[in-house]
C-alpha cells in the first residue's frame, strides 16, 4: 500500500509566509545589523541584499513550464525582449523616468529566459548533456557574430560617422543604449538557446525539483526585492525630513550657513545648503553659496532630483531671501515625488528670520 | 598570446594616460600577433562547417562560447578602466562627450576580431586545432596561403595614414550655460569646450576648455593662472585645473602634439579672446602634420562672437 501526501498540506504554510520568516532571519537581521549603527546606507543593504537574491535564484533548479515548454512562446519571449530593448535605445532619452519600467520589463523577461531555457547557457558543464553542449555553443557562436556585427556598424560606425552621432553616442539616449549593451552582453545565448531549441522541450537539465526550504526562501527573497522600492517609493511623500542645520558666526558681521535636508529612505535624496551672508545695516548680501551652481543635490539614491527653484532676491527693505526647491521624484513609480524646500532670509541687522 | 594579452591590457587600460603616438604600433603589434597564432591554427574559427571534421567543429564551437564570455570580461574590464581614468583625471562633465575614446574602440574592436582565434589556439592548441595538418598530406599553397591575413597589418597603417593625411579634421564644440562648476555673485560665466581631431579621434587630439566670466563691462577667463585679470573687477584666484589649452589627455595615443600656443587677451571692447594653436601628427615619419587652430571670443555681454 503506497502513501500519498495530502496536497493541502502545500498550502498550509503559504510558500511567502514560511520563506519571509527565513529570509528575515537569515538575510535581513544581519543586514540591519550593519545598517542600523550607520556603517551603510539603505541603498546598500539594498543592493547587497538584491545579490544575494539573485544567487539564491540561481541555485534552485529551474523548469519552462507549460507555456515556455514551446517554441512560439519562447520566440514571443525574444521578440518582446528585442522590443523592449530597441524601444529603449530609440526612444529611451524621452522615456526619462519611465526607463525604469523598461529596466524592469528586461528584468522579468530575463527571469522567463532562465526559465525558458533552464539557465543553460550559463550552466556547469557536468549538468549539460553532449546534445545541450553542443546547442549552446552554437548559441555562442551565433551571438557572437551577431555582438560582433552589431557592434562594427553600429557602435564603431556611430563613433566615426560625424560629431554629432558620437554625442548621440556617448550620451546613450539618457543611459538606455548602455543598459540594452549589458543585456545583449549577458543574454543574448540564452536568447539564441531560446529562439533555437526544439519544440516542445523535453530534456531536462535538472533533476525534478520539490517545493524545498530553499525555493521558498527564494520566493520570499525575491518578493522583498521587488516590494521594497515600491513601499519604499509609497512612502517618499510621507516620510518626515530629516533636516541637519547650523549657523554660525564668521568674520565681521556675517553668518555662515550650512544645512542638509534627507527625505526618503531607499529612494531617498540630500539637499544640503552651505553659503555665507553678511550685512551692513543698509543691506544683507550673499558671498557664496546661494548661485544656481549651488542649487545641487549631495546625494541622491535610488531617486531622481529636479530643481524647480534657486532664486536669491534683497529686497527694497535690504532683507536677502534664497529659496532653493527641488522635487525629488521615484524613479520606480514616477508619479510619487516630494518636494523639499530650503529658505534663508537674513534681514539687514543681521537677524535670521527663517532657515532652512 | 601571453604577448598578445599584454598588449590589449596596455590599450585598454588607464595607465599609461598616453601612450605617445605609439597606439597604432600596439594595434599593430596585436594583429601580427594574432594573425601569427590563426596561422598556427588553420583559422579554424573561421572555417564554414563542412570544411571541418568532428573534433574541429566541436573545438570551434567551444572557443566561441569561451571567447563570448572573454569578450564580456574584457567590455567590463574596459568599463571599469574608464572608471578609474575619469576618476584620475577628474571627470570635466562639460567637455565634449567621447564615450570610450579612439583607444578604447580600438581594444573593443581588436576583441571582436582576435578573441575567437585566440581562445581556439589557447584550448586546442596549435597541432590540436589545425584541421590542414593532416599528416603533411596538405598542399604548400593551402599552408601559405593561412598567412595571407598578414597583409591586414600594411593595409591597416597604410588606412591610418592615409584616414590621417586625407580625412579633414573633425571639430566639435560644447557651450554649458552657466558654467556648472563656477559662479559668482555680480556676474555670469559659462563653460567652453572645444576639440579638433585628426583621424576622427584615430589621429591627435587638441581640446580647449575655457571658464569664461563676464559682468557687463568686460569678460575674462578665470582658468588659467597666465590669464589676464580682469580691470574692473580686480584679481580673480585662478583654479589651475582643467588647463586652459592643452592636447587632451587621451589626445596623443595615436599620434603627438607639438608646439601648443595659447593666447589669452582682453580687447578695449571688453571681450575676451583666446586663441590655441597646435601641430598635430601621426608622429610617424612627419606624415599627416596638420596645423590646428581654436579661436573663441566672448563680449563683455556674454555675447559668443567667435567659437571655431
């Protein structure tokens, strides 16, 4: 008599819930560690975090699926991925803060690749058999010719075609020609593997895989990392500034001023101001530090920063006002933005009536 | 090959900062080196598939999936000497855009052409590799023939001398209002950068960059310590760095810039004019000396009269 497991036991612990608990015990609490005593920045722990996601992802074994199963839908694949990547090289200056949308459409599509084509472009050479050996070389071989083709006329062409193709260039349509160079670079096999194999797939690079402690950390792992710049861009507009502040006093009668304004955490921005005004009783004057090449971010992480304003006026009463207003916007959900403000009004006495 | 590495790795990387009129001998070097090494192996990385049995094609394949990843570490390993470069020097964001400059092309295009022939030498060896060696049962004129790609290298100098000698030179020019990296408060500056090229980029370069100020009554450049000052306005503290006119740094690995003049003068007008004047050539025999000439003028307005 053969014992079959009840299968609602599957989804008695949710895959998230148990793989969240491990992942917060075993990524996120040490990570914290460092983060919380100030040694690193958000954005770092971050980062580090979203590598060890992303090798985490690499070891579980991996299957196409039903759908990837077949060639259309592999090919559908590639081509949705071509698109993208020529939608960002054309257009992808005037995408601005949308270009991460289509950062994140590669992003997903190359996690359907490494589904599609169970990684095995990048696979170890005990785990590919003598036939899948041989088709990825012969992906490699086609993707070579294909960077190197591209690259002589397009890349060299464009360099040496006029001065202002080298421009077009070397700005790279605000970062969209080079973010599609990396995904040719690390892909494109995988999407000459895709594009070739047989239909359907049947061979198996991997011995069947359970839902194992491991794939549910994973898919936790990889929930966290593609949750967290969204709450984290949520909550740009709610967050409380943090604002760092002195003034103090300078040679004769003038103050100096230095502040620093953080708002965000993950997507997050510094402002800082640090002038120096004096006043002679008729008028207050600036020295430095209230120019439009002053009017510039120290830090921005994850977040795009635009200044809406840098204006220094004196008025007839010899009161000098500055104003400097940036809008720091998510660059994962564009339509979230804060807008920070940092005043300095210095009346002719020399009295500080606002800052910052 | 070793050779070969470690002339790519001389190109691609950060230092030296110039490599003296001596890049194109390096490229040179590089394909005799490789062409050599294809020699060796019956070019059997270019070789249509029929014309290869069963061991060739398969080593052929491999070389290619080995050389794709090579050719990855090496765009990475360029991005990063970029990196450190502009890091070195101190990155000028308002100079005229060259994404990789003409000595990082030329790794990248000397990786796409060599790399697959030279992995395909590197793992199978040169006996291994060859599918021609079959016993001494090849005819001579085949085994010559593998050697005809060496013509590549006199045809190649003789292209960059004569893209040196006959191609016009190439200028691009980049005004930044105001200047991003200097302002003051009874005035307005601007940033001027300008470069001329010979060979598009594969020759000498000569760059000038000027910080021009002006404040209604006169302009100045506040870049250069031989500058003069400005009379209403009195002494100005000179930023030494970027100098004023010089060959750009990445200017001389093709080829080498002589006799650089720079004249800076404020005229009873107010304005300010700079004129940069150069020798630029191959550095090879003299050929392809061209004489190179930058003029800017800027009125006390702000008004650019002159910026070729």
């Amino acid at each position: 008599m053969t014992r079959t497991a009840p299968r609602l036991s599957r989804y008695r612990r949710p895959d998230f819930l148990v793989g969240a608990v491990l992942v917060f015990c075993a990524a996120i609490v040490p990570l914290l560690l460092f983060a919380v005593p100030g040694r690193w920045q958000w954005p770092e722990v971050y980062l580090i975090f979203v590598v060890v996601t992303i090798l985490a992802v690499r070891v579980v074994p991996v299957e196409p699926g039903a759908l990837l199963r077949r060639r259309v839908a592999r090919r559908t694949l590639v081509g949705a991925i071509v698109g993208i990547c020529l939608l960002m090289v054309i257009v992808g200056g005037d995408l601005g803060d949308y270009l991460w949308l289509g950062i994140l459409g590669l992003v997903f599509g190359d996690v359907l690749l490494g589904r599609a084509t169970q990684r095995m472009a990048t696979a170890p050479d005990d785990r590919v058999d003598e036939w899948q050996e041989s088709l990825r070389n012969q992906a490699h071989r086609t993707a070579y010719w294909l960077v190197g083709v591209g690259f002589l006329v397009f890349f060299f062409g464009t360099y040496v075609a006029t001065e202002q193709t080298r421009a077009w260039l070397s700005q790279g349509r605000g970062g969209g020609l080079w973010i599609v160079s990396a995904e040719l670079l690390f892909c494109l096999p995988a999407m000459v593997i895709a594009w070739n194999q047989s239909d359907p797939v049947r061979e198996r690079l991997s011995p069947p895989w359970h839902l194992t402690w491991m794939r549910r950390a994973t898919i936790a792992m990889v929930s966290v990392a593609l949750l967290a710049p969204v709450l984290a861009s949520l909550a740009l507009p709610v967050l409380p500034i943090t604002t760092q502040s002195s003034v103090l006093p300078s040679q004769g009668r003038c103050l100096t001023f230095r502040a620093t304004e953080t708002v965000g955490i993950l997507v997050e921005a510094q402002l800082p101001i640090a002038a120096l005004a004096c006043w002679n009783g008729r008028r207050a004057v600036e020295q430095f530090g209230m120019n439009r090449s002053d009017c510039t971010p120290a830090d921005t992480q994850l977040a795009t920063v635009q200044t809406i304003s840098c204006r220094r006026t004196v008025s007839a009463g010899g009161t000098l006002r500055f104003l400097y207003a940036t809008r720091v916007r998510s660059p994962f959900l564009p339509f979230m933005t804060r807008v920070v403000r940092l005043r300095l009004t210095l009346t002719r006495t020399g009295r500080v009536l606002q800052f910052p | 090959m070793a050779l070969a590495g470690a002339l790519w790795l001389l190109l691609a990387s950060p230092v030296p900062e110039s490599l003296n009129g001596w890049g194109i001998a390096v490229v040179l070097a590089i394909v005799a080196l490789v062409v050599a090494v294809g020699a060796g192996t019956g070019w059997v990385a270019f070789r249509r598939a029929h014309r290869l049995d069963e061991f060739s094609l398969g080593l052929r394949d491999r070389a290619y999936r080995l050389a794709f990843r090579m050719f990855v570490l090496g765009v990475v390993l360029l991005g990063v000497g970029l990196a450190v470069s502009q890091g070195l020097r101190g990155e000028i964001t308002w100079a005229v855009p060259d994404p990789v400059g003409a000595r990082g092309m030329a790794a990248v295009l000397l990786l796409v052409a060599c790399l697959p022939t030279s992995v395909a030498a590197w793992i199978g060896g040169a006996d291994e590799a060859d599918p021609l060696a079959d016993g001494g049962r090849v005819r001579a004129g085949r085994r010559r023939g593998r050697w005809l790609p060496l013509l590549s290298v006199p045809v190649l100098f003789t292209a960059w001398l004569m893209g040196g000698a006959l191609l016009p030179v190439s200028g691009a020019s980049e005004v930044t209002l105001p200047d991003p990296g200097f302002a003051m408060s009874n005035g307005h500056c601007g940033a001027f950068a300008a470069t001329e090229q010979v060979a598009r980029g594969f020759g000498p370069t000569v760059r000038l960059l000027a910080q021009v100020c002006w404040n209604g009554r006169e302009a100045w450049v506040i870049n250069d310590p031989g500058a003069p000052t400005p009379r209403y306005f009195g002494p100005v503290s000179s930023r030494m760095e970027p100098a004023l006119c010089t060959p750009a740094n990445d200017g001389t690995d093709f080829g080498l810039v002589s006799r650089v003049g720079c004249q800076v003068w404020i005229d009873r007008a107010g304005t300010v004019n700079v004129r940069l004047t150069a020798h630029a050539g191959s550095g090879l025999l003299g050929i392809g000396r061209k004489w190179i000439q930058i003029t800017l003028a800027v009125t006390r307005t702000g008004r650019v009269l002159t910026f070729t």
